[in-house]
C-alpha cells in the first residue's frame, strides 16, 4: 500500500475484509471484500486507486493459492473416486453403533 513499510494498515485492511465476509450483503458477497479493504485504508492516507489495487491482489492471491492447493492435491492423490449416497438414517445408525 504505497511506500508504507508499516504492516499495520494491510492487515488492518485484510482483517476488516475478512470479517465483512461473514456480514449479510449483496448477492455472493460481491464487492463486499473489496469494500472493507478500500474503507479501512483510505482513512489513513492511502489512495482510493491502490487500495483498491490491493484489494484486487489480495483476493487473486487468495483464491490462486486455493486453486494451487487444489490442483497439487489432485495430482498427488488422484481423481476423487466419487461420492457415495448416505441417507440420514445411515447416518444415524453410525452413531448408534459407535
């Protein structure tokens, strides 16, 4: 966020972006991520342009590291074999066996 070596305001920022995810908002949450990050920075000084720059990055890097994960786990294991049906009363008879 500019030339700020302070680490205080991105987590500041990522903090108040991650809590406004759990907030009832628009559809999907769109924007509602972007948002909070743009609002906790711009307070202190930081252009409306690069926090909103990075929020984009933070978001990209987000999800870019769930997809690695995914795809570093699929081809360690393997194709998912599939998911098996299991009624509710499957379930309990489970816990009434253990």
């Amino acid at each position: 966020l500019g030339n700020s070596f302070s680490l205080i305001i991105p987590l500041l920022a990522f903090f108040l972006a991650t809590f406004s995810m759990g907030l009832p908002g628009a559809p999907a949450a769109i924007g509602t991520f972007h948002y909070a990050i743009i609002v906790a920075s711009v307070p202190f000084g930081i252009g409306y342009a690069d926090a909103l720059n990075y929020a984009v990055l933070t978001h990209l890097l987000y999800f870019a590291t769930l997809i690695m994960l995914s795809f570093l786990t699929y081809f360690l294991r393997g194709a998912p074999s599939g998911l098996r049906e299991v009624s509710l009363h499957d379930i309990f008879n489970k816990i009434k066996l253990n």
